[in-house]
C-alpha cells in the first residue's frame, strides 16, 4: 500500500501465492492533523480485493501408473462391460479447473472403448475376442473448461483376459491305426 496515494499493489518481490477467491483488506486512513487538532483522527474501511484465476494447471491423472497395472476386460463380455473409472485433479478454480475426459482417437480406428466425460467411467463398446487381439492402445484424456483449455493424459495399455472359449482341435481330421 502507498502510504500517500492509496494505491493497493501486489507485493513484488517475493511475489505472492495468492489463494482462494477473494481477500478482505482492512485499512485505516489516518490524518496528519495539519490543522493542530488534539490528535490525529482516523477512520476504518474494508476493501474486498478478488481473484482472477489463470489457467496455469493441467489436468493431472494422479494414479495413471495404477490405471495402467489394473486395465483389463474379460474377452466375450457384451458391449457397456466397465473396464475401468480414472480421474484427474485440476488445481484451478471454476471452470479452469472443471474436466471433461475423453480419448485421444486415430480417426480411422472404431473405438473399442467409450468414457464418460463427467465420471471417468470407460466401458466397452465392443465385444473382444482374446484370439483376435489382445490388447488395446487407449490414449484417455482429462481436458478442463478454460477458454484456452490445457489437456493432461494417461497412456493405457487395456487388456483382454482370457476366457476358455476355444475347444481343442485335432491336427489331421482322420487318424488311421496301423495293425
Ligand atoms: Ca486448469
Ligand atoms: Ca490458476
Ligand atoms: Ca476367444
């Protein structure tokens, strides 16, 4: 604070962690009893500065090793079978740090998975078969709602367990028995 002017600056030097929304700042104005009264009069007022947040968190997926060590899905199950739910943190306020989650798409690949946006719960949308393929490449990410939005991922390899689902087979359709 300019102990003349008034002005109210942000500390330079160290600069300040400001945290929350808004700080109430109680200042006292007092005179300089130019005039020869008995003493100096003052008077009290309560300034409410706000905070505006900037955008400078990324969503983070906290757990995303975790993600990786248990992300698997039983082969043969219908689609909308939970595979797994993620979440990641935004240390923004309000909509810089709201997320929405989605995947990283090649965009000719049908997606073998959906997630939705608000929970992080990721299904499956299709049927697997472990013989086929066994396992899938999913890039999830956690977007949050800023203007100019910043975007945190987590690299996931799911898995297909495996179901017993294919009866053995004979090599040669006939055998012949010598005698
Ligand atoms: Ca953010
Ligand atoms: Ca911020
Ligand atoms: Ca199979």
């Amino acid at each position: 604070m300019w102990l003349h002017t008034g002005l109210i600056r942000l500390r330079s030097s160290p600069a300040p962690r400001l945290q929350g929304m808004k700080y109430v700042l109680n200042i006292t104005a007092l005179d300089d009893n130019a005039s020869g009264g008995p003493q100096s009069l003052s008077t009290v007022a309560q300034v409410i500065v706000g905070v505006d947040d900037v955008n400078n968190n990324k969503p983070v997926f906290e757990k995303c090793v975790e993600y990786k060590e248990k992300a698997s899905v039983l082969e043969n199950k219908p689609a909308g079978t939970f595979v797994l739910q993620v979440h990641a943190v935004d240390a923004d306020e309000g909509a810089n740090g709201k997320v929405a989650y989605g995947f990283m798409h090649k965009d000719s690949t049908v997606p073998a998975f959906s997630i939705d946006p608000e929970t992080g719960v990721i299904i499956t949308a299709v049927k697997f078969d472990r013989e086929r393929q066994r396992e899938y490449a999913v890039t999830v990410t956690a977007t949050d709602q800023a203007a100019d939005p910043l975007i945190g991922i987590c690299q996931l390899n799911i898995l297909i367990l495996d179901e017993n689902d294919n009866s053995p087979k004979f090599e040669n359709f006939r055998y012949e028995c010598e005698q």
